[in-house]
C-alpha cells in the first residue's frame, strides 16, 4: 500500500517550504523534472504492491516507464496535496471530487464512442468495397 502522505513530504520539499504554490512558476522545469522522479518512485512502490506490469512488444515491464502509469501517480499526488492544501486555503475548487471522477468518465465515454464511430466507419468501407467488387 502507498503511503500518499510520504509523497506529500517529497512534494512539498519540491515546493518548497513556504508551503506555496507560488513557486511552481519559478523553477517550473526543475518542479517538474523532480516530480515525475517522484513519480517514478510512486508507480514503483504501485507495482510492488499490485504486481502489475504492462507488456510492449510481448513483454511485461516495469509500471514505471509507462506513460499512463507515471501520470496516474502524478495524478494521485497531486490529489492528495489539493485536498491538504483546500482546507486551510478555503478552496472549493478541489471539494467537487465529481469534476475529477466526471473528467475521467468522460474520457472513457469517448473513447468506447470513438471506437464504435471507427468500427462503423469500417463496416461502411467494407460495404462500399464489396459492392464494388
């Protein structure tokens, strides 16, 4: 199991410790260059736990190196540092979970209609060929 709030330590030394926001803009690429390390070190510590891996060209690899998976661990710290940071900031914008969960559905959504969309686009050209032939 991941301990998030070791991650929440790790990122707000990234921050800095004026525990502000601030900063990002500052030291953007150095921010980001030392969170997807951190990241790394989350979706490392999620496939020790899960035993997950992803296969590419027929074999299984480390979590770690895939895209999705290290974005997923920058979600998820990120997450945690909001819903830390919303209490004594007064944001409202992070206490509607939905928009995270509705972002995400929508997402899904529209790949399985992209999907489908494509699936009968190809069933028309397959139409159109035999008719031709």
């Amino acid at each position: 199991m991941v301990n998030e709030e070791k991650y929440f330590i790790e990122l707000q030394k990234i921050l800095g410790e004026t525990r502000s926001a601030d900063i990002i803009n500052e030291r953007w690429n150095e921010v980001l260059e030392r969170f997807d390390q951190l990241a790394i070190e989350y979706a490392r510590e999620i496939q020790a736990g899960t035993g997950v891996r992803y296969v590419k060209d027929g074999q299984a690899r480390d979590i770690l190196l895939f895209p999705p998976h290290r974005l997923l661990a920058m979600n998820l710290i990120l997450s945690y540092w909001l819903g830390w940071l919303s209490i004594p900031k007064s944001l409202h914008l992070v206490s509607d979970w939905s928009r995270i969960q509705d972002a995400y559905h929508k997402g899904k959504s529209n790949n399985v209609l992209k999907a489908i969309a494509h699936s009968d686009d190809a069933d028309v050209a397959g139409a159109r060929t035999a008719k031709t032939t």
